[in-house]
C-alpha cells in the first residue's frame, strides 16, 4: 500500500510511518462495469485508486482518458472544496482503495508533518494548472 501512495503527488515526499498513517485508512469498493462513481459538479468526499480494473474520465460527454490500475483521482477532494470536475465512469468490474475527506483531514489536524508537505504539493499543483 504505501509503494501505491508513492505514485501519487501529495504524498510522494511523505516519510514511510506518515504513509502507514494514511494507509491504515484506506478502504477497498467495488464497482460493476457501466457504474458512474461520480459525477461532474458532485461534492468531492474521498479520492480513489485503482487496484484493479479501467475508469474513464469523460466531461461535456467526451471522454478524456482511461485510466487503469494503480492511476488515482479525485484527489483534489481530500484538499479543497471544490466540486468533481469531471465524471468517472467504469469500464470495467473495478476494485478501488479510497481515502475518505474527513479521515485525511483527521490526519492532517494530528500531524503537521503530513499536512506541511501536502499543503505544499497542492499549493504547486495549483500554480501549475493554466
């Protein structure tokens, strides 16, 4: 699990115990084929990452990419308030890791460590965006 966390921006400059923090978290879903995890302009509540299966990503009903296993999103939600910009939608039976908000926003609150490197990934991610 924590080689899985690596890979994704936010958390690839934590220390492996702040990861095993985060992981000890994480929680496995299910999905069928044809499923819309989420919606365009839905409330952001957890990010995912593909354990197994295909997603894709479509906006004003055109499909932007397919992501596959061990490909994350939604992770915006865990740091701000902004609705989904996009629809998930699965290809594919899918097997998810999600990380709940309020969990992430728990272990942030008991570790400044954690939130002190996340909040400077998304400060960089946010000055990188067009």
């Amino acid at each position: 699990m924590i080689e899985i966390l690596k890979n994704i921006p936010f958390f690839n400059e934590l220390a492996d115990e702040d990861l095993q923090m985060i992981a000890e978290k994480v929680q496995l879903e299910y999905f069928p084929a044809e499923h819309i995890i989420f919606n365009a302009d839905d409330e952001g509540n957890k990010m995912y990452v593909i354990k197994r299966g295909q997603v894709q990503v479509i906006r004003d009903n055109t499909i932007l990419a397919i992501l596959k296993d061990n490909a994350f999103f939604g992770e915006m939600a865990l740091v701000s308030d902004e609705k989904r910009n996009a629809t998930i939608k699965t290809v594919t039976d899918i097997e998810l890791l999600t990380i709940d908000k309020l969990d992430f926003k728990h272990i942030m609150e008991n570790n400044r460590s954690i939130a002190s490197i996340v909040s400077y990934e998304v400060v960089k991610r946010a000055n990188s965006i067009p």
